[in-house]
C-alpha cells in the first residue's frame, strides 16, 4: 500500500476539498494511500468529520471497506467514533460494510454507542440503501410499469432511513411530502415487501419492524373518511396526542402502536417476544401512569435501536 504523505494528509483532516482535489491532480499519490499506522485518507477524513472530503475520496473509488491492520478499524468506524452522520451515510451509500468486526469483536454501531453517539449508532441500524428502493422504481421482467413511481423513490427513501419511529413524526413527514399521500396506494404494496424481504432475506429484523410501523402510519394516514386530505391528517394527529385526564397517559398512541405490533406479521421475529412481554407489562390502570413512566413507543424505541427516550 503506497504512503500518503504528510502534507496531504494534513490538508485532508483541514477539509478543504478544493486543496485536496488539486493535490490529487498535480501527484501521482493513489487515492488510497495509508499513513505510517495504516490510515488511509478516507480514514482520516472520516475522523474529522470532513464530509464534504470523504464524498470527493469516495467518488474517486475509494476503498470504503479497507481496515486499519494493527486494530481492523474501517473509516465508517472512525466516523462513528466521531459522531459524524453525515459521513456515515455517505460512506454507508457507498457499500461501507456495517457488519464488519474491528479487532475487539465491535460494529461501527457499537462504537458509537459506546462512546455516546446514540444518533449515529441509530443512523448505522436504521440504514437502508437508495438502490434497494430504486429497484421497484423501473418494470422488471413482464412487468408494464414499475411498483413504485421515481418521483417519489427521494422522499420515501429519507423516510425509510429516519430513526424516528414516533407516529406523529411520520405524520407531519407525510403531510410535508404529499407525493407519499398521493401514491400510497402504490407505496404501501412495496413497503410491504421490505418489510417481507428485511425478514426474511436481509435479516435485519430492526428494519422489517421499523417499515411495519411506518406502513401501518400509511395506512392510518390514508384511511378514507370525510374531509380534505389536509383535515384528516391534522385529526389524525391531534388524535395521537390526546392524553388521558387522569394521568397524562399516551392512550392512543400507545393502542395505535400496540395494534401494529399485533398486525405485524412474522411472530416468530426475535424482537417480537421481548416487546410484546415488556408492552404487556406497562400498568394501564387509569390514574398509575407517572411523567415519564414505560409506554409502547418507549419499549419499541430501546428494542429496535437500544437507546432509552
């Protein structure tokens, strides 16, 4: 592996991507040249949180998944460590491999949780990559026309990536996105194949019960009754908002959510036993709850990402 020198190594860590693409012009150093310890620039860049860098290195085909031989860190590691989002997602894009081990048997996303980076750890679990949804986005095989309309691949995509399971959230997203509203009907089928495909092809049961949530908002959103499309949803949200007199419990958010848990389909999910024991647990007797007592949303959040709201 060639060695990068000093220089531009330091003008990597600045962040300045214009010094760092005429750098690259006017020397013959490979894109993914290491450092004496076996850093490479886009390792460097990462633990900066020099984003903008990290997208011009990965452009130039940067290897996203080479390690750091002493201890097996790989740049999506060193940006979790960082705490930077941005340069997570841009290396996770770019076919960065999550599941890879450093030399203490730790994931990117356990780093980041170690360290205190709940955001990132999130962004890391909750990962979907853009070419999965593009796929249903063109016809294949006899298909006339695709499942899913490109139009609104950007937006549902973001959706689909959020870490944010809150019904209400989801909500205004799909009020401030009308497009999802307006094709749900061609959405909702899709979402239901990840949720199928997550289980049981990817394995990645956070995933299929995170899109099982987000397809049951969907269909709640889109639940034909009087009023315009605007209306509906804001009775609709002001609805899951209502707390119980008594106690200022979360009653309707929390049976929306238990009934999409019940509606999810494959019981046999690992996440599924130790949610429903724990939501069974939670006192529902009017007039127990305490201010930031146990909810539905809460159990879901700390199974599905590990991290307490």
């Amino acid at each position: 592996m060639a060695l990068a020198p000093k220089e531009l190594i330091e003008i990597v860590e600045k962040g300045n991507v214009d010094e760092v693409r005429e750098y690259l012009a006017a020397h013959s150093t490979p894109v993914d040249a290491v450092d004496q310890d076996g850093m490479s620039l886009l390792m460097h860049a990462s633990f900066k949180s020099k984003a903008d860098v990290c997208k011009l290195l990965v452009a130039r085909k940067a290897d996203v998944n080479c390690v750091v031989p002493e201890n097996g860190y790989t740049a999506l590691m060193f940006a979790a460590v960082a705490g930077s989002t941005d340069c997570v997602r841009i290396l996770l894009e770019a076919g960065s491999n999550a599941s890879k081990l450093n030399s203490i048997n730790r994931t990117a996303a356990q780093l980041a949780a170690f360290v205190g980076n709940g955001a990132v750890a999130m962004t890391i679990n909750c990962f979907f990559p853009r070419s999965s949804l593009d796929y249903y986005s063109v016809p294949h095989g006899v298909e006339k026309q695709a499942k899913l309309p490109p139009y609104v691949v950007p937006s549902l995509h973001d959706l689909l990536n959020s870490a944010n399971i809150h019904p209400v959230h989801i909500l205004l997203y799909l009020q401030a996105n009308a497009e999802l509203l307006h094709e749900s009907s061609k959405i909702s089928p899709v979402i239901d194949l990840l949720v199928e495909k997550q289980f049981k092809e990817a394995h990645s049961e956070v995933l299929s019960v995170k899109f099982h949530l987000i397809a049951s908002v969907l269909k709640f959103a889109t639940t034909s009754s009087s009023g315009s499309a605007g209306s509906n949803l804001d009775s609709r949200i002001k609805y899951l908002l209502q707390f119980r007199e008594q106690d200022g419990f979360p009653l309707n958010l929390d049976s929306f959510l238990r009934q999409s848990i019940r509606e999810y389909p494959y019981h046999q999910c690992q996440l599924i036993a130790p949610a429903v024991r724990a939501i069974t647990n939670i006192n529902m007797t009017p007039g127990t709850y305490a201010k930031g007592g146990p909810t539905t949303l809460k159990v879901l959040h700390s199974i599905l990402f590990g991290i307490q709201l």
